[in-house]
C-alpha cells in the first residue's frame, strides 16, 4: 500500500462564532472518532494532518493542501458545510470520507457528495478504505462494520491529537475520554436507542488517567459514555485504583436512574464535578428519570426533590429536555417545566425541539409513514433552529408561543440570578450566567421570537412549515449563505435540498445499489445497518 497523505477534519461548529460560550467551550466539544481514525491511519503508516474546527478559525487556511484522502466527521447541522469541503477538496484531485451522526442517519443523501460514507467504523473498516482510496462518483459507497470497534485507541495513543486542540481552549481544557458503547435504554428518539450497551477496557482506562496526572496538576475529563455509569461499580473501581481520590474533575452523562444518593456519594469522592441526566419529559420515560409511573406534577415535585439532592453532591447539573413530543399537548408540559425552574433553581435547563434525524431512530419511520417530516436544510437541525417534525397536538404558532414563553422564563434575569445564587462553586455559578446571557439563552430567546414572529407574518414561511410549499423562505436561506460564507461557492448544486422520506424509502426497497472495494464488507441497505458513527457524540454542556 502506497503512502497517502490524509486529511482528518472534526467540524464541531458549522459556521464562524463570536459567541462567549463558544469561546470558551467550542474546543472542549470535539469527537473522538476522528482523533481514533487519525490515529488508525498514522499506524498504517501514512502522513496526517488533523484539523479540529470550532468556529473561531479560518477554515481554509486550516486545511491541509495536497491530499490524497480526507475523513471529514460531523453532525448532520455540520453536513451543508461538509459538502462544501467535500466538493472542494474533490475539485483538488481528492478522495473524500464522511463518518460522523450525519453519516449515520442520512446515508442515502451523504453518497452524494462523498466517495465513501461511514456507519459502524472499525480499524479493518478504515485500513480497507485506504487500501482502496479511489473515487465512486457519482454515487459514493456506503461502508459499516458488522458491529462496534470492540476497542479503540486512549488518551495516551491520541494525544498527538488532542493537545493541539486543547490549546484552543482559553480558560476550561476538557481531555474527551470513552469508557463505554451504546445504551442500555431504549428512548425512542435517541440515535443510541437501538446499539447494544458495551464497555470497553478499563485496564486502558487506567493507564490513561495516569497519563493525564502526568500532564496536568488537576486534570478535567469528560465521558462521551451515552449513559455513564450503567457498571457504576466497575467504573468507580477502575478511577479509585488508577489515581488518588478527587484528583480529577470529571464531567458525564448519565441518567437519574443511576444517581441515588450512596452513588452521588462515591462520584463527589472521586471529583465528578458536572452531570448532564435526561428527564426529556414529564408523561413518558419515567424508568429513565427513575420517576417510575408518576406524571405530570407529582413527577416534577419527584424530579425536582432528586436535582437538589444531585446538586447537594454534585456542583453542576445540566437537566434535558425534549419539547414538541407527541404526548405533550395544551400549556401543560411547558407550565410544568417553569413549576420545575422554580423547584430546582440550581439546574440549567437544556430544551431541545423534537427533532427526526434520517434513520437514527425507528421511531422517524413513524413520522415519515404519517408524512409529517420537514426538509429543512441540515444545517438547521441542531435541536434548536428548526424542528423538523410536525407538532402532532398543537398548531405551529401555538407550539412557538409556549417555546418562547417558557425560554423567556428560563433565561429571565430573575432565573439566571436564582439559579446563580443556587450554587457554590464559582466556575458552575458563572458558567450558568455566561450560558443564560449567551446564545444558549438570550440567543434562543431572540431566534424563536423571530421563528414566531414570522409564522404570523410571512405567508409563505408558515406555508413551508405546513408543507404547502418546498420553496426554502428567505429567512432561513440568507441565514444559511451567511453562515458558510466563504464556503458556500463549493457548496454543490442541490445540496440544500434532500428527501426526508429516505430512510421510509430504503424500507420498501430503494437501497443505494452497492459497490465493490477490496476486502471491505459493504451494506447494501444502509438503514439496515445499526451503524456507529466515525464521529462519536461529545459531552457537552448544551442540549
């Protein structure tokens, strides 16, 4: 095999940013996939230039020039300005990957634009595409492993890769670590509901957080685990034989169902200082919030009493939420979360609208069936600048007006000071205000005013949303030339547009006709397979 000269690009934004918070956490944000396939290909023998982009630099003079191959990972918001760099690294003479959620949930649409598109990614996986490294045009080839990568490389083998990105960093510096695959829950509408729960060695584990001790006085690591914790035991174990007590702050992802008192007592001991549950809703999910078959009120008085437990122990807690689901219907669901604002004033609140990404989700084939599936551009679908399922219980501008209503409440001065004075600890307090007077806030305030706004005096934009019409209103289209800026002329022609029935499609039988490459184990259904994606989830203190 030849020496390639590869690219490896981790869009963690998708457009240039000022924003306070992303200044201060965009760089904390990165998968680790892409580092992992970095990493593969060095081993491999290859030459590789790893960028990581968070909106704060100028993407082409980041770039690598004179590649043979690039793997670009991104979330499906990320996947216009994939494109953009897919068609121009192409123009080049390049060979283009894209792994990454996009990847996974919206395949069909992604062999557009790529030579190769990546669900579950492997090292054989990735030694067979550079193996092959050839142009499939116009359709490129879809490419998954027949399971989970039963180990990936750690912190001290990724290192070449993540200190670099850490630099970005000006005041909080995040080392992203893995200690599981998978979930063990079955949320209907979470791209892990259907990947079987996996852990991975904690044997590495602990020598990577021995190598952090090494690198850092006080090291912070945060778990992209989907659900950290379901082996509480092990985990606790493997961090209390590895390092002293408390000598690493650590952030994660978990779930109320695992966070009872003697466990909030272990996790203070061995420094977890941020825990991000999902309550997601106040009808529905109760084994995951640990509220069993409680609903409505008495679930949030539940919820509420087990937050400030959590926060007793825990400095900082990130509380989720889904809005628009199907059993939320009147001002109920959104009242009972103000009820919880006001119960639980220490925990910052992340809303996100119902969204269906592709085939994430068999729940989406629902949606699709009943055709209420938006085809808003990618780059809206963040959970927050679009929601692309049809409200099943409210009208559109009935749906806004609570959004709005409940966001003014939530990032009110009168929130953000109680929610300030409900914590201790300073860099929790003042992440709180910086979040609530930011674009997490202030910013979504503003944005769903205007969403709302024109639903009522724009025709033709609250024609879009009813799918009376396919034409894109001008508010979201200047919005998106404006974000890709410089990128947009590489952005090829039709990539705006995609079929939000795809994944419906592929079901009935119009899977993408397969390709051949040397020894790589193709699907020819991409929907059938229960793909991972090469650009991990990363833990985030945002929805």
């Amino acid at each position: 095999m030849r020496k390639l000269r590869i690219g490896v690009v981790d869009l963690v934004t998708k457009a240039p940013t000022r924003a306070l918070f992303a200044r201060v956490m965009h760089a904390n944000l990165v998968s680790i996939m892409p580092q992992v396939v970095a990493t593969w290909c060095e081993e491999e023998g290859h030459d590789v230039t790893f960028v990581c982009y968070t909106g704060f630099e100028n993407l082409l003079e980041e770039l690598p020039d004179d590649v043979d191959l690039v793997f670009i990972g991104a979330f499906s918001q990320a996947a216009q300005l994939a494109y953009a760099l897919s068609n121009l690294f192409r123009s080049k003479g390049a060979v283009t990957v894209l792994g990454g959620p996009h990847a996974r949930c919206y395949p069909q649409d992604a062999q557009k634009y790529f030579d190769y598109v990546l669900g579950f990614t492997d090292k054989a996986l990735i030694r067979d595409v550079l193996q092959d490294c050839s142009a499939h045009r116009p359709a490129g080839v879809y490419l998954a492993a027949s399971q989970q990568p039963l180990a990936l490389p750690g912190v001290r083998e990724r290192w070449r890769f993540i200190e670099p990105t850490l630099r970005k960093a000006p005041l909080i510096k995040i080392v992203p670590m893995l200690g599981s695959l998978g979930c063990p829950y079955t949320c209907s509408f979470c791209i892990d509901a259907t990947v079987p729960y996996q852990p991975l060695d904690f044997e590495q584990m602990r020598g990577d957080l021995r190598f952090l001790l090494q690198k850092f006085p006080r090291p912070r690591v945060g778990w992209h685990d989907p659900n950290f914790g379901v082996r509480f035991d092990d985990y606790m174990d493997a961090i209390e034989e590895a390092v002293p007590a408390n000598s690493i702050d650590f952030i994660a992802e978990s779930s109320l169902s695992l966070l009872a008192e003697p466990h909030l007592k272990r996790l203070q001991r061995n420094g977890f200082k941020a825990i991000l549950p999902g309550i997601e809703s106040w009808y529905d999910l109760g084994n995951k919030s640990k509220s069993g078959a409680l609903k409505g009120m008495d679930k949030v008085r539940q919820v509420a009493d087990h937050v400030n437990m959590i926060l007793r122990y825990i400095p900082y807690i990130q509380t989720n939420f889904v809005l628009g689901l199907d059993v939320d219907e009147g001002p109920e669901p959104f009242e009972l979360t103000k009820r919880f604002i006001d119960m639980a004033p220490g925990a910052f609140p992340g809303y996100s609208l119902l969204s269906a990404f592709g085939q994430a989700a068999p729940l989406n084939l629902e949606y699709q069936s009943a055709g209420r599936v938006i085809p808003f551009p990618f780059h809206f679908l963040n959970n927050n600048h679009a929601m692309n399922v049809k409200p099943k219980n409210y009208s559109w501008p009935e749906f806004y007006d609570h959004v709005v209503d409940l966001t003014t409440y939530t990032f009110s001065w009168r929130a953000i000071y109680n929610r300030y004075k409900a914590i201790g600890d300073t860099i929790p307090r003042w992440m709180n205000v910086v979040r609530g007077v930011s674009s997490e806030g202030f910013g979504r305030i503003k944005y769903h005013k205007q969403v709302r706004h024109l639903l009522g005096a724009d025709p033709q934009f609250r024609s879009y949303f009813e799918q009376g019409t396919a034409e894109l209103p001008r508010f979201f289209a200047e919005r998106l030339r404006n974000d890709l800026g410089e990128m947009w002329e590489w952005l090829p022609k039709g990539a705006l547009h995609h079929d939000p029935n795809a994944y419906l499609k592929s079901q009935n039988g119009h899977a993408p006709t397969p390709v051949s490459v040397r020894g790589t184990r193709i699907s020819t259904n991409p929907s059938a397979a229960t793909a991972a994606p090469m650009s991990g989830s990363a833990v985030a203190v945002s929805a």
